[in-house]
C-alpha cells in the first residue's frame, strides 16, 4: 500500500539523520507493477536529492511507475536542477508526497508543476512522521529563525551541580551516550559564557565511529571567553561568539578573530540581545540550535518563549541543597502558573535514567 | 497451585489497604480437597486476625485441610488469642506461608509451633510480594523506626513554588489525588514549622468516600506553629509536635497541650534531634510516615539518611528562576558524588504527570 | 470506585470455580466508610449464600454501608432464608448488583424488594464480567436446557485418531490437564456408546489435589455399553445412560439399574431424542454439559443446534489419511454455507498447542 | 552499530519480496565515517546485484568505508561480474556479512577473497534474520530440491468443502488476499490434477496492482487434465505438467505441448515419482513450490517427508460429515505417534481466522 512504501522511504530518510547539515532528510522509493525498482536518499548537502537517486536506480523502469517521495519535490534550480524535472524525464506517473514544503513562498510549488504535467499527485501520505522527521528545518523555513532545543540532565530533585560546581556526574552513560548523540543531529550547540569559564567544555561529538562536531556558540555579552579556552581552538570545530557592539570594538574581538572565531554582534545593550541572535543564526543557515546551558541562558532563552522543545534527562538521585546548582537560572517568576508548560511529551528510560522530552506549549501572549 | 491460592490471600490483604493502622494487613484462604472452604482478612487493629475470619467461614471443613497465610501466624496472646492454636484447634493439616515475622524475638516462633503439632509448614510463597506489602510494618519490626518515606511534587527542573510561595499546582488532578491515596495509607504524615506557617494546609485526606486522616505531625524546634493553623484543630485528626527540651518549658506548650495537641520532646539541643523524633515516633507506634515537606525538613532528614523512600511527582512544566524555591533545601553537598542515590526504581504515569518511585540504597557510611 | 469492589467481589466468586455444583458462583464484599468490612462467596450448593458470610464478617459494621455482590440477591425461601431480609436486617444502605437475574419469573425481585425498603439500588455494575462467570446457570434458567459445550482436540487437519483408533496422544500434557480442569467444571460430561466401547475411558477429573468428577452421561439408543465397561462402576461417580423407550424394556435395562446406573428414556424412535434428551437432564438439574465426542454425536448436536459454545484444542501436527478419524461425523452438509459459525473468538497457549474458543452463533432458523 | 546497519540492509532486501525469482533477497548498505553513503538491493534477476548499487551511490565515498550485506559477495562470474572485485575497486575497508553462502561449493569464498586482500570480515550479524529470508534459496542450494510449503484452509475441523465439493468460502477475505500474496512469493503452485478437474482453478495471483504468477505444475499421472481447463491457456502464466513415462508417449502428450505446456517425465511407474519430480524441477531452476491440495497431493508429499513448511489457515466454523473432504489424504498411518509434527511454531490473526505456521520435525527416519 501507498503507507507501506512511504514507510520505506522514511525508513531510508532517517536512516540519514545527523549528516545532511541545514538540508532536510529526504527518502524516495520508485515502485513499478507492485514492484521496488528504485529507493534513494538525500546523503550530504550539494549533493543529489533523493529522488535522483531513487529514478538513477529504477533506469528505464521508472516509466509509468510511482515515486515516494517523503519532502515535496523541489522546483527550482538550487545546487541541482529542480527534481520536478527529473521526475518528468523519467515518465513517472504518479508522484505520493508525505510533507509540502513548508516555505510558504515555494510550497505547492512542485506539486503544481507535477499536476500541470498530468502526473497524479496524491499528497500527506504519513505526513506526520515525514513532518516531524524534518521538524527543525520545517520551523526555519516557516520563522526564519533556528529550531532551539533546551536540554537538561539533573537529579531528580532537579540540579546539574553541587554548589563547588562539581557535576560528574549527573546521569549514568547509556544518557551522556546520547547526548552526544544529540549534538551530532544538531547543527549547532550553544552555551553561555559562564559554562565556558567554569567548565572549559569542548563541546563536541564524541562516538567511537564517525560523528558530526556541531558548531560551538558562545553568548557572551563582554567577551569574557578565556584564551585558553578549549573551544576557541577552531581546528576541531568553528566557534561562533554571541557579543554586544561594544564589546565587538574591543581588542579583545580582534584577537579572536586572529585565532579564527567568528564574532556576531547582537545589538547595541548591555547584553545580547537574544532575538537578533537567533534571527542572524537563521540567517546564516543554522536550522537547529542545541542548547545545554547554563542556567542563566537557560532561564534567559524559555523566559523569552524562544525555546520549542525541551529535553530532559532525569537522574534518580538527590542532590539537594540551596547552594546546589539548578538547570534554569533567572528570571524568577511570582506565580507558579507562569511556568513554561510542555506538551506532546513522551518518556523513554535510559538504565535507571529517565528521558523526558516536550514541545513548549504557545502561551496566549505568543498567540497575539 | 499454592501460588494461586496465595495470591488470592494477597489480593484479600491488599483489599484493607489503609485500614488496619500500625497492624499488618493480612489475607487468609483455607482449602479442602482443593475446594476454597474459607477466606478472610484482618480488617482494623483489635479485631480478629485474617485466620480467624477465614477459619470461622470454613467451619468443620477446615478439618484436613490446607490455610494460606501472607503472614506467618502469631504465637502469642495479644488483643487475640495466638492463631497457631486457632489452627491447631480446628484441625488444619498444612500451612502454607507468604512472609515470615520480622520481629526477630518473635519470628519462627509461629511456625516452630506448629511444626511441632506436626502440621506441615511450607514458607516463603511469594514472599516478595507479601513482604513488600507491609514494607513499613517489617522495617518497623527490625529498627523499631517509622518506615520513611519522602513524597515530592516539583516540575521538570525541581521547583516546588515560586520565589512569593506560589505552588497553584504543581502537579495535576490526578497525581494529587494520588497523594491523599497515600496520605490515607500512611500513619501519619510530617511538615516543618515553615510549611505549616507558609501554607497553614490541612494535612487531612480529601475522598469522595472516606478515607483515614494520618496522624499530623509538626517539626517545630521553637515552638513557632501559630495557635490559628488549621493542623492545631485535632477535632479532625491528631496533631503532634515535635520540639526541644527548651520549648517545652515555654507557656507556649502549655498552651498547646490545652488545645490536645500533643509534644514530643526531642532532645536537648537548639534543634529537634530527628534521631530520637523516629525514635520516639517508633516507639508510640507509628510505623509508617510520609514527608511532605517542606524543603529544610526534607534536606535534613535525607542528609541523615533517614529515609527509606522516595516517591516523587514530576509535572511536565519549567518553572526557572534562582530565588524559585526547590524540593530539597540544605544541606549543600560539595560533591555530586554524595547525591543520595535510589534504586528498585519504577515509573507510573498519571495523565502528562510522572511519578517516579525508588528506594533509597545503603550507603558504605550506612553499612558500618 | 464500585467497579474496584465489584471486581473484589468477582475475585471471590472466581475462587469457587467448581465446586458450587448446580448453583451460580456469586461473591461479596461490604465496605462502611470505604473500607472493606466483610467479603464472602457462595461455596457449596445447600450452604450460605456469598451475601450471608460477607454480611456475618461485617457485623455491626454493615450499619449504613454498602454491600457489593456479583448476581441479585435472592429473595425466596430456598434451602436458606432470602438474602434480601438479611441485608435488610443489617442496615446496609446501598447495594450494587452485577448480573441481575436471568429467571424471568423472579428476575428484578430481589432488586425490587430492596428498593421498597427504601435501598439504594445500582445495577449492572461489571454486569458483562458477571454474565459470563455463570454463563451455564443463566442458559438453563433462561431456557430450562444445559449450557452445551463441545470439546475437540485435534491434530493441525482435523484428525482425532488413526483408522484404528489409536490417538494417544494428539494434545500435549498441558492441554491434557487444561480437559481435566473443564470436567472438573462442568456438571456432565457426555459421550456416545461408541466411544465407550471403542475406548472404555473413566471419564473422571484427574487432578494431584481435589477435584470434582462430572456426572457421566452415555448416549446408547440400544444400550450396547458393555457391563465391563469402566464407566458402568458409579462407586467412582453416578453414570446415566440415555435410551430409547424400547430399550428400557429390555433385559438389559434392569441390568443396568441394578448396578446403580441411571437409565433415561429419550423417546419412542430408534434413536434417542436429543431434544428430549437435553430437557430431561435440564429438568433434573443439570446445568451445564461437557460433550467429548465421539464424531457421530458431535455431529448430531451439533446439526440440530444444540451446542452453545466449542472449545477446540489443536496440535501442531498433521496425521492425514481418508480413514483417519476427524472430530464431527455426520450429517454431512451439501454446502460450505451449512457450516456452524462461531463468535466470540478467543485463542489461547498451551505449549505448542492452541486452543481455540468460540460460542455458536444463532442461525436465522433458529432465531424463528 | 553492525546490527543496526544491518537491519537496514535487511529491510531494503525485505522490500523486493516476490519480485528477485530464483536469485535471493539481498540488500546492502555502504558507511563512511558513521555516515550512510550508499544503499541497494537486488532488484530482479540478471541485474545489478546489492553491492553494486550501494556501491555506485556510495562513488568516491565509498573508499575506507564498510559495506553490509545480508547475503555473503558472490566471487564467480554470472551474469554479472563478481561483486567480490567490485568491492575491492571502490577501496572498502570492511565487509559485514549476515548469512554465509549455502552452497557449499561456493560457501566462504567471497569472504576468503575479501579476506586475501586485506579487508576485514565480519560475519553472521543478524545472521538468522537473514537466512530466514531466504530460506528457499538456501534450502534449493543444499539440497537441489526446491523448498516445499503446504497452505492448509480449513475449518476448525479440518475440512476443505462439502462432500459435494462445495468450497466457497472457508476462510475470510484478509485470508484469501494473504494467499494471494503466498502466490506472488513462491516461484512455482502446485495441485493434484483432481483439483483441476473439480474446481478448474486459475492458480494466478490476484492483486490490486501489480504481482507476479506462479509457473503453474500439476500432478497428472494419467495427463488427464482437460484440455479446457483454465490452467492449460500459458497465456497468462506457463504450465508444467509432471506426468509419467508411459503417459508422455500418448497423443495428449503431443497435444498438451502444441498448447505450450510444458510436459515433465517422473518416472515409468503408474503414478508421478514425487522424488524425481522435486529433483527435476530443483534442476528447472525452481526454489520454492506452494502445495494447495488437494487432499491426495498434499498426503503423498506428507508421508513422503517432501514438506519443509506447512501454513494453515483456519477458519472459526464446523463443517462436519464423514464424506466432507479433509485437507490431507491417503495414506492413512496406524498410529497417532506417526503424525507429521511441526515446530517453530508461530501464530497469526486475520479477522477471526487464525493462520498457524511451522516448520515439519526432521523424523529420525529423515536423519538417517
Ligand atoms: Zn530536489
Ligand atoms: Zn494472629
Ligand atoms: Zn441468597
Ligand atoms: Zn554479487
């Protein structure tokens, strides 16, 4: 049936997760007669969609065929010529889409293409999985903006340190395993400064095979980035410093940029202003966004409803304490029905660790 | 088989979940020719014992016959007669037992006696599940200490209030349902003084349909609990509080005591001595107490390791914010190595609410 | 809740599976203030009612609580006095009933007679659950017939023996047992004479503990069975031999009578009336029946309609062969279309073995 | 890790079901780095293999990577040229392998090729998925013969139609549509030429789209196969008749040929050799046989021990009568203890017909 076979195809998307950097992932099954005569994934920006791989496969034998197609085909001349085209060539006759594009201006785009060239186009095939597969790309597309992720992994009485700063460690391996494995879905990863002082974190990826290093963010208003710090050393991975004008006027900003950090001003206050941050990540193509702390960014980003998914891992210990670390700094709000509240949860179980993960719920002042 | 059986006697025992006070709760089957000729359970503390019932219902068929017992019967004159001679008397051939009595002065002696009647003993049938049924019974037994337990209910990064005491809830309908569930089980439920001054709660059950309110006690060094709290009303339930020799002197406690408040002095320190407080509790007959809080209370008592359980709320929400206040107050450990660990961990889930559910492990410093 | 008890009270009835003879299983609890105050069931036919030892545990404390019991209460004098005045006696204020009575001339008596006295009265409370725990007792009171259930343990293809009768073994031991709990269930069993003198089986429970053994029925138009036959000795348990009016003429009838057989004549024609039949045993008490072949009178039941539910053990294996015995002998259908159709399809695991269960669903001829 | 990347190149090999005819299921799947870089499977006989179309995705980036594939690299000249050498151009690094070639001419030497030239070798991941796969194939290669499965739809009784031949329907529309799909996985249909002269079957597969046909063999001793019968027009699907000596010299013979069936000598006795058949049809070229009856077919190959695989389709209905057919027919064995038995035994549900499938125990006669 038309499910099963795009099942494959998001079978063959997913199978890509963490290496197609800003571009979705994208699986395509060419089926003849009832039979699998072509199958493709998009393997690495620049390179081939999914679709061309699946009609190179299938040959002559796409000719009156059905194509699964997890992402609405492209229509336009990006770094390939538009899939819509290739499907054409090949004498497919009925394309199955699971997600339209999500870009307003071009959504619609190649189905409309497809249909106008008499092909059968049936669409929203498993369209939940195929969106929720693609969710960060899906969220730049439609605000321009990165899909930022909080995560946080603290006792169950809810710290990540003692109050010496002493945090190893919280969760067992099976979770820092997959934290790691996190960081090499996401594009970038992001901190606040006082992490970096504190911790000297390399902020990287680290598998026994393979792995992506995603870029390092630091938001630090007075570049207070030690020299020294590990993840000034761009030859493992570029970082990315978050600043203030003023502090971009320093020497200090020269010499950072000698050393091959790349420095963003992010408005002319004190402090960084965090929505320009996000709007020029967006703007330089980062679709997904890591955060893993402090609490004072923490706090910083949910109080400002710029976070769409949190991440927490669970330790089952307490730590207690006053002096005790927690996961989310400042602001401190009066009422406990001004917490953030998560929907669409679910729980996955790690060893003893547990795994909760959430979507933030639109508050009403988000809606206006 | 004797496991089915037993697990009708089980099922019986659990049916007085919350009513048989500082007794065990016990269910009782008798077979004959493998035909159910009897079932009982203990049903309220003076009241005749699961054997008894059972016995009665079965009448002469008794003769010849096998009793199931969850816990080993009792061999001496208490509020009732021994039920090893209600046994002997009705002509039982086999007696098959789930636990064994903790009370090492008293434990086999059940057993020894009718073994020497030349009854066939079998022991240890699901003895898992019967022990664990009257955990607190057992612990209390073998320490001659309440069995602790310390119930939390934060969000997802521990806050139990806002920074202004605002806790307008934490948690959902259902989970605090849960909580009086388990305010009805446990024999007596415990705050600080500033719980009690901060929120002036009740501390009583909430049904629909009964329920047991658990006997309130108050940690409360100086004497500070205001003569206007609800919990100082005991035309309720009983109310109970913990001090010092000091306090105890001062007009205050006269005052209480007038009121029916009891006092309960726990050395001769600035500060209630929690060691002799269990003590004392254990020996008024208090087996099993729940811990609501608040954060100092929590804190002092973990740190000192005297608690046995932890059941802990988890309401998919972030609430953030240094000056939030979090389940667990001092003191601050300088290492997270010395976070308090659990294990025997279970999970449940009511609605998006997670309970998390553990056992504090021993310590190498406990182990001495 | 009242499904909660309701269920305690279905646990209770559950355990006397068996042993209540032509009696329904019934269970109760009483709950004061909601705790559990007292529980009983039904044991024995000519003893207590379930309401009765429930109501003697609770005592006083029955006074304005709630009595939960899985069928109405009774409200004749039988061999005991009417639960009804018994419950009316105690104070109980509230009664929640499971199956209401199936009998139409006393159904909704008891309930009535409650109301009067100004109870309140719930019904239908698990009412599903209830039904199909006395699912015997219900037919025969709603039709004056026995609950029919036919039982067949086959290879994978249908065969219950070789051309020369041997069919030892086709079930494995677990299912073999699994047949052994089923007569201990049920009232009768009944065979055809052919399966007497082919096999001369005991047709009695075998059980390591207890067990009740059915009362033996043989279908002998002529009375072939061989006074050597194992069944012929009722020392072990009473046998009744249905025939035909001629038969009972014969010699051999005195015969058999002398040795303490039952002999029951099924009609004037050559072969016993199995409609006659089935009335007769209904008349005499007999609830519930368990058919266990051989082919011809399976088959005869079974065309005639007078099966209410099949429970076919299935072994993984195929003996083949056109003289291979199979399960259901004649009539022989002419069309595909004349098969028995069976509902409520439920599979169990034994083993390797399967054991299907179904109820007979009503053709449209015998719904005229 | 190895499994994981194996499970995908075993889902890309479970994608092509029914449509590689006598060449195996196989997929593979290429890694660099952790990355996806290539993936394939075996689309259709006398085209690329796996390897080479995981391979030709993977291009340049296939260099210092792995390859997986659930079937061992073929290291001889078909009708392709080895994979072997292909994987040893693109500069793979390592080889993982789930199931080892079964022919034990051929068995290990693409792997010891592999290993000659330095590559590492890993074998057996997922090993059993993978064998089981193919099981016809492998079979076909140990043996020669093809692997032979007997489809059962019966009632619960075992029967296949009323004594007047009436077979519409047994089991339901989810269990029809599932032997179609039988149908299109197996290479070859086999029936006893009675059930072309009573039912004058298509034998084809019937899908919405697509499906491939059996080659259709029938079992005519004495080429008694009307030359109407559906079966006899090869338009559709070719025909096979296996027939004897004696009977390929008639003029029916002749006749059968000029139709385009293809006649198949067994043998110079007066029945079909089914042993000579399985070995000529084993040489044809022909992996998997699907046996659908009728009863005297499928009881000769039974008793013969020529079935590897047994499916039954069970319907929840009885059919009753000593002249309804039986699914399996002569010889009919002495003894019970001489049934086929089965084991792997698995279960499944569809609607309320349940499909049991095994696998025939090796008797200790087969082993000898
Ligand atoms: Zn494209
Ligand atoms: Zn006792
Ligand atoms: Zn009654
Ligand atoms: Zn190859």
């Amino acid at each position: 049936t038309d499910q099963d076979w795009m099942k494959l195809a998001l079978t063959l998307a997913e199978a890509t997760t963490g290496q197609t950097g800003s571009n979705p992932m994208v699986g395509a099954v060419v089926i003849n007669d009832g039979r699998l005569v072509g199958q493709g994934a998009h393997l690495r920006r620049g390179e081939a969609h999914a679709e061309v791989h699946a009609l190179q496969m299938a040959g002559e034998r796409a000719r009156g065929g059905t194509i699964y197609v997890t992402l609405e085909p492209c229509n336009h001349h990006g770094q390939t010529p538009p899939c819509t085209e290739a499907i054409l060539k090949t004498g497919i006759q009925r394309v199955v889409v699971g997600s339209t594009d999500p870009d307003s201006r071009v959504s619609g785009q190649g189905i409309a293409r497809l249909q106008q060239a008499g092909l059968e186009v049936k669409t929203h095939v498993l369209q939940e999985e195929c969106n929720r597969l693609n969710e960060a790309y899906f969220h730049h597309r439609l605000t321009g903006l990165p899909f930022v992720t909080l995560k946080m992994a603290t006792t169950l009485d809810g710290k990540i340190a003692s109050h010496t700063g002493d945090s190893r460690w919280v969760t067992n391996e099976i979770s820092r395993e997959r934290v790691h494995e996190l960081r090499d879905q996401y594009q970038a990863i992001l901190v606040g400064v006082q992490t970096v002082i504190a911790d000297d974190p390399e902020l990287t990826t680290r598998f026994k095979i393979g792995g992506k290093h995603p870029i390092r963010i630091i938001v630090d208003s007075q570049l207070r980035t030690p020299f020294t710090a590990k993840v000034i050393d761009v030859s493992t991975a570029p970082t990315l410093i978050c600043t203030t004008e003023a502090a971009m006027k320093s020497e200090h900003a020269e010499q950072f940029q000698a050393k091959g950090v790349q420095l963003l001003e992010c408005g002319a206050g004190n402090r960084v202003d965090l929505g320009l941050m996000l709007q020029q990540l967006g703007k330089q193509g980062i679709l997904s966004l890591l955060v893993e702390g402090g609490g004072t960014i923490n706090g910083s980003l949910l109080a400002e409803h710029r976070v769409q998914k949190v991440i927490a891992f669970i330790a089952p210990k307490i730590l207690g304490g006053k002096r005790s670390l927690s996961a989310i700094g400042d602001p401190s709000p009066d009422r406990m029905a001004d917490a953030i509240e998560l929907d669409q949860i679910s729980w996955e179980q790690y060893g003893n660790d547990l795994c909760v993960t959430g979507y933030v719920k639109p508050t009403t002042s988000d809606e206006k």
